[in-house]
C-alpha cells in the first residue's frame, strides 16, 4: 500500500510539474502580444499628462506651466468652448445612432450569402464587399467625388434625361450628411463587419438543419427559426463592444469629406479634437477632450454590459 501511495503522490507531482510547464510555455507564446499591447495601447497614456500642462510643442512637459483641471474646467466654463463641444457631440451621438440603425446589415448579410447554392458566386460577392474595407478614405472621397460632384456621372445623367437644369454636389452641401457618412460607412465596412457572422454560421450544428428539413421546414423557416437566434449572441456581444467605441468616430473619412459648407454638421468629436490640437495648436486642451471622450465611453461600455448581464444573463466580462 505505501509502494501505491508513493506512486500516486510522484503521479500528481508529475501532472503539476507538467501544468506548471504548459502554463509557462503558453504565458511565452503570449508574451509578445503582450509586448506590444503595452507598448501601443497603455504607454501612450503617458500623453495623457499633456492635459495637465500648459504644453508646448518642442519643449519637455517638465519646462512647461503646470496648470492643474483649468483645460478640464474650460471644457465648461468657457461658453465658446462648451457649445463647440455641445456641438461636436451632437454629431457624434446622431451620427452614431444612425449607424446603429444598420447593425443588423451584416448579421442579415452574411445568413442571405450563406444560403446561396452557388459557392462561386458566394465567394465572389463575399470578396468583393469585403474590399472596400481596406481602401483609405481619400480614395473613396475620389470616387464618390468623381459620382457626385458637379460634373460627376450622376449630374451628367440627371441634366441629360431632363430631371433637373442645375448640377447639384450632392457631397459638398451640409444637407442630411450624417446619413450620408452612415451609407458610406455601411458599403465600405459591410463584407468586414460579416466575417465574424461567418465565422458563427459555419460554427453552427448542421443536424439542427438536417432535422428542421425532414420536419418539413422551408428555408426561410430555417433561417428565421435557427440561423438567427443562433447569431444573436455573436450580434449583442459586437454590440457591446460597439458602444464601448461609441465616440471614437475616427478622422480620415470626416477629414476627407470636411469643406467650409458641411463643417458644422460633419465635425465629429475626434476631428475636433484634431482640429484643435493639429490645426489649432491647442494641444493641451485637445488632451483634456481626448480623456473626457475615453472616461464617456468606459462608462458606455459598463453600462450596456451589466445591462446585457441582467436582461440577457451574458456579458461580455
């Protein structure tokens, strides 16, 4: 009986011994990520410090005047500055909300691709949606310039049928932008945004499928009664983590499409914080905005995550 105990003890040590390897061997594997996460996400929150310096670029924040909360407070109390920035928000609340209007498109999307008999073709209308992500702004600013402007293909076309008798650009005027940006977003980001969907589909048990068919389901019964409930989950956790980007907007596609005309509907939170800082040389102040926009959406994030865990009972942490 000692013998037998003796070897279960060296048998358990063993199995720790061999745990504590795997563990340390998949710690290395990660590693480098890890690396560069913290080089690229946490240490720039050393700029942060900018916020509380009267800073100037070229010079140490060191040699510069330390002021404290006065760029945080003049977020309030300087009247200009706090309708700039009733303003700016404004844009990116309505600008996003519209888009949230369209989070089911790629959910949709990739069900209706998927159940396409022609795999080709498939492949094909996935490739093609799929490109326009990963071309920059300025050259779909040309595009739809070359399209939209005043001597563009639709103007030609509309003078020459007789539907109107003045070009009209479409992209220049301040007229229902928002909905402009949103449309532009959902084309180029559409193929991208149902990649995950494709990913779930393929995941999904093909016997549920096989079942439904022998009860005598159509396809759009099978769609409906399991390919989407089956996707929801995927849907409401990109949701969340959505809300967690709500204010970051980006700027190359509102840089690109700015003019004087369109200014004061198209400029979203992160070009006004680009504005001030690049353009305007407040950078300082343009830090301050940058953390207020970080802490807002932290606290987005929170909320629609434990509201996600008390209505639905998952989350995303």
């Amino acid at each position: 009986m000692g013998k037998n105990f003796t070897k279960t003890n060296a048998g358990t040590l063993s199995n720790t011994v061999r745990k504590k390897r795997n563990g340390i061997k998949l710690f290395l594997y990660a590693l480098p990520m890890i690396v560069i996460v913290f080089i690229f996400n946490y240490l720039p929150l050393w700029g942060w410090s900018f916020a509380f310096f009267q800073y100037k670029a070229g010079k140490s924040v060191w040699d510069c005047v330390f002021v404290g909360w006065d760029n945080f407070t003049a977020l309030f109390g300087n009247v200009v500055m706090r309708r700039n920035l009733v303003r700016v928000l404004t844009n990116t609340f309505g600008i996003h909300l519209l888009g949230y209007l369209f989070t089911p498109l790629p959910l949709l999307f990739a069900v209706f691709l998927s159940e396409m008999r022609s795999k080709k073709f498939q492949k094909f209308v996935q490739s093609a949606t799929t490109l326009p992500n990963f071309v920059g702004w300025v050259v779909i600013y040309s595009l739809v310039n070359s399209f939209l402007s005043s001597g563009g293909l639709v103007n030609t076309v509309l003078m020459d049928t007789g539907l109107i008798t003045e070009p009209n650009n479409f992209m220049i005027s301040g007229d229902h932008i928002w909905i402009k940006m949103v449309l532009l977003q959902q084309w180029k980001s559409l193929g991208w945004s149902a990649i995950v969907y494709f990913a779930a589909i393929a995941g999904i048990d093909q016997e549920m499928y096989e079942a439904a068919m022998v009860d005598g389901a159509s396809r759009m019964q099978r769609i409906r009664y399991i390919s989407v409930p089956m996707l929801i989950p995927t849907y409401f956790v990109l949701l969340i983590m959505g809300i967690g980007n709500f204010l970051n907007t980006g700027v190359d596609q509102y840089l690109a499409f700015s003019n004087a005309l369109n200014k004061e509907n198209i400029e979203v939170l992160d070009l006004y914080v680009y504005n001030l800082g690049i353009k305007g040389g407040q950078i300082s102040f343009s830090v301050a905005v940058g953390i207020m926009k970080s802490v807002v959406a932290l606290t987005l994030f929170g909320m629609a995550n434990f509201a996600s865990k008390k209505i639905r009972g998952t989350s995303v942490f």
